[in-house]
C-alpha cells in the first residue's frame, strides 16, 4: 500500500502533462481502488491471453465481474461506453471465458463492466463512473 501511494504522490506532484500510458496506469489504479472500496476482491489485473486483454477482474461474493477501464479527461471523442467497440467487447468476452474454464468458473454468474476514471491534466481524479453490465 505504501509504494501504491508514493506512485500517485509521483504523478500527482508531476509538472508535466501525464502520458496516456501513465494516464492509463493510473485510472487503473483508482478503479482497483474504487472497487475493494465497495467489496470487491481484485483478483486480476491486465490479465492478457491470446484472445484479448482484461484491465481488471473481481470477485464479489460469488459473481466474477470483468472490467474495462476508461481513462478519460473530456467526452470530445464520446462518452466511454462508445468508446468500447465491439470488436473490444467480444475479445474481452472470449478472454473471460477462457479465464473461467481455466479456473473451472464456467458455471458461475459473470457481469462485465465499464469503469470511467475522468483525470484533469497532472492526474488528479475529477470523476468515477461505475457502468454495471455495460455490455
């Protein structure tokens, strides 16, 4: 927990506008936050097998939520749920699916989420938006 908050203390005392890898990481962060804040166990983050890429699973009794974060710093290209093709949507979906089979949760119940992380230039979160069953 101490290196979680020396690394926001790091992009929060930056000067310089954050990269959108950086940007990334750090909406990341702040949804894994938000989420044990509400419950939930991560028990996955940037899982990536060959069908594609999940930001972060979480267990909250026994349903598995699967979930894309969106970093965000304005709605100029669209509000976060457009900005999930659905060519993103059905990689994330056989992700997941491979995922439960491997762990032998093919029968458990699944959701999957949008989490949108609205962050000003140097990092600081404006805004969490947590969009249940988002797809």
């Amino acid at each position: 927990m101490k290196l979680l908050l020396r690394l926001k203390d790091w992009f929060v005392k930056r000067k310089k506008p954050l990269t959108n890898y950086e940007r990334g990481k750090l909406a990341e962060r702040e949804a894994a936050l938000y989420l044990r804040r509400r419950g939930y166990r991560i028990i996955a983050q940037n899982l990536r097998l060959k069908s594609g890429e999940i930001d972060l699973i979480a267990v909250k009794g026994d349903l598995v939520v699967f979930v894309e974060v969106k970093a965000r710093s304005s709605d100029e290209f669209g509000t976060p749920v457009e900005s999930l093709l659905p060519r993103q949507q059905k990689r994330i979906r056989n992700a997941a699916e491979i995922f439960l089979s491997k762990r032998g949760w093919s029968e458990r119940d699944r959701r999957f989420d949008l989490i949108a992380v609205d962050l000003d230039e140097r990092g600081n979160v404006k805004r969490i938006e947590h969009i249940f069953n988002a797809f």
